[in-house]
C-alpha cells in the first residue's frame, strides 16, 4: 500500500506517518519500491492503528518507541513489553476516572441550570460563587 492509502485508512496524514517512521516507531524498517516510495503492509497499518490510540489515549512517543524497539528483539522481550502496557492501562483508567468526575460536576450544573432556567430563578445561580460538587441524591 501506498502512504496516500495507508493514510486514508488510518486517519494518520502523511506527515505523521514519515514521522513515526523517522522516530523509529514502526516495528520492521518501511520497505520502499523501485522508484523510492515507501510500500506499507497490512501488518504495519494494523502496528499504525495500536500506535494512533496509543498516542491519542496519551502514551509517549518515547514509550511507544520502546516498545517496537523491544518487539524487533523478539523472544524474552513480552515481559517488559507487558509492563509498558500495563502502566499505560494505569494512566488512562486515571485518566478516565478524572474524566468521570468532571463529567459528574457537568452534569449536575446541567441539571442545576436547567432546574433554575426551569423556575425562572436563574438570576440567582452564582450569587455565592460555584459550585463544582457532584449532583447528590436528594431522594
């Protein structure tokens, strides 16, 4: 495949792509054709999908770096390339629970405003400042 293709395909631009490869993030060395294009194959846009939500959900590129480093070792390497995972997975439940948190303050301003919007008494909503504590059960 074509850059043009395997950009299309991953959502990574070209761009991206020449730089991944120049930061020695793909895991084989990108083969080039005839006339010096570089030739992807299904395996390394497979490589280029992990390496998108890799980078999108926050892991380093020096981590991301590694761990290829350490796939083109091969055998004896799991070990350390489990641990790589392993304290991502960790950032990004972080992460998640953060965004579930703000998400939570969200949502009870949400309701707040729409209950005052509702009661015609939204002049009184930051007459004592914010609030930023989650909705409470007022059952």
């Amino acid at each position: 495949m074509s850059i043009g293709e395997v950009s299309a395909l991953t959502g990574l631009t070209t761009h991206t792509l020449r730089f991944y490869e120049q930061e020695g993030l793909f895991v084989e060395a990108v083969r080039r054709n005839a006339a010096g294009r570089r030739v992807f194959t299904q395996q390394e846009v497979g490589w280029l999908r992990v390496c998108a939500k890799l980078r999108s959900s926050g892991m380093p590129l020096p981590d991301i770096r590694r761990y290829a480093e350490l796939v083109r070792k091969g055998a004896g390497t799991e070990a350390d390339r489990f641990e790589i995972l392993r304290r991502h997975e960790a950032r990004v439940q972080r992460q998640v629970a953060d965004l579930q948190e703000a998400l939570d303050v969200i949502q009870a301003k949400v309701a707040l405003y729409a209950d005052h919007l509702a009661a015609g008494s939204a002049d009184t909503l930051w007459r004592d400042g914010p609030d930023c504590t989650p909705a409470r059960d007022v059952s």
